[in-house]
C-alpha cells in the first residue's frame, strides 16, 4: 500500500508554521529569499510538502538554502545539526543491502531517500552546505556516490571534524547509528 502523497489541511498549517518560524530565524541561509514567495510556492506543490513533512518528520529540520533563478525553484536541505535521526543506520542503497547476509539494517539510504521524496546531497551540495553553518560534528551522513566508486562497491560519505569538512569511503554495505543522510528538495 502505498503512502497518500497529500497532508491533511491541518498538517499543511502546522508544518507552514514551524517552516516560517526556521526561516525566520536563519535568515543567513537564505538572503534575499521572502517568505512569502517561498509559502506561495508550497501551497502549489502539494506533493512537495508532503515530502518537506518527512524531512521534519524524521528529524531533519528542513530549512531554504538557496533559490534557483534558471529553474524558479526554492531549494530545501536538512539543516540539523547532526544527520536526521530517523534516518540513519542504513546502508548505501538496495544493492548493498541485498548483499548484507546478515544483520540487514531496516533500509538503505537511495531508497528511503526515493521514499520520501527527496535526493541525496552531492559532494558539493554538501560542500555548500556546511558554508551555512557547521553540520554533522558528531554524525555523518552518506552522499550521492560517484558511478565509478559504486560499481567497486563503496560508497561515499561526509562529516565535520576538527573546524573543516571531510569526504571518505566506506564499503557500501557498511552502517553504523552516527550515519544517515541529509535530503534536498526543489520546490
């Protein structure tokens, strides 16, 4: 069965409201961007804040970071200090998890990302990111993998330690409760 794609009337308010209130309050991630614009854009895009929901929901504190003048788009990441808790211990994607012959985490990252409704960030997504502020010190989180790493069977992930940003490798297979990933959304 698969999940409605629409919030409730009430939701949409509250989810508006703890939006507006972030936005407010980090003005920094987004200068130049109105509000106003940004909420008359997700009262179009249903389907988008149902997705912008299960960023919330499970713990990203999805925030604008940027606007897309070619596209016309409001771009939203997870902006929580550590990589959403209701999105970690999960391998790299369901190759790796068909792999795993024992001890299978519940899910892998590419397809609870798929899910959602979202994408995984890219290294520079990541890179710009953690321009905004300082993200994953204690966590890390997995990132949209080069083909070429992938068909070796790794995959990447980033993380912040010691004031400056770090990408490594890890097998794909791989996970641990300190890593999830974070989400960006185009609305």
């Amino acid at each position: 069965m698969s999940k409605p794609n629409k919030l409730p009337a009430e939701r949409s308010e509250e989810l508006l409201e703890i939006l507006r209130k972030r936005f407010e309050k980090n003005m920094n991630r987004h200068e130049g961007i109105s509000w106003v614009d940004v909420q008359a854009k997700l009262e179009k895009a249903v389907s988008k804040l149902y997705s912008i929901n299960e960023m919330e929901e499970t713990g990203g504190e999805p925030d604008v970071i940027g606007y897309d003048t070619k596209t016309n788009e409001y771009i939203f990441c997870d902006c929580s200090a550590e990589t959403p808790k209701g999105r970690r211990s999960l391998c790299y994607d369901d190759e790796a998890l068909a792999s795993r012959k024992e001890h299978k985490p519940k899910n892998s990252a590419i397809n609870l990302a798929k899910e959602i409704g979202i994408n995984l960030l890219t290294e520079d997504e990541y890179f710009q990111l953690q321009q905004l502020g300082s993200f994953d010190n204690k966590t890390s989180s997995w990132l949209k993998t080069p083909e070429s790493v992938r068909k070796q069977g790794g995959a990447i992930f980033g993380d912040k330690r010691f004031g400056r940003v770090f990408i490594y490798h890890n097998g794909a297979e791989s996970y641990y409760g300190v890593r999830g990933f974070r989400g960006l959304l185009r609305v």
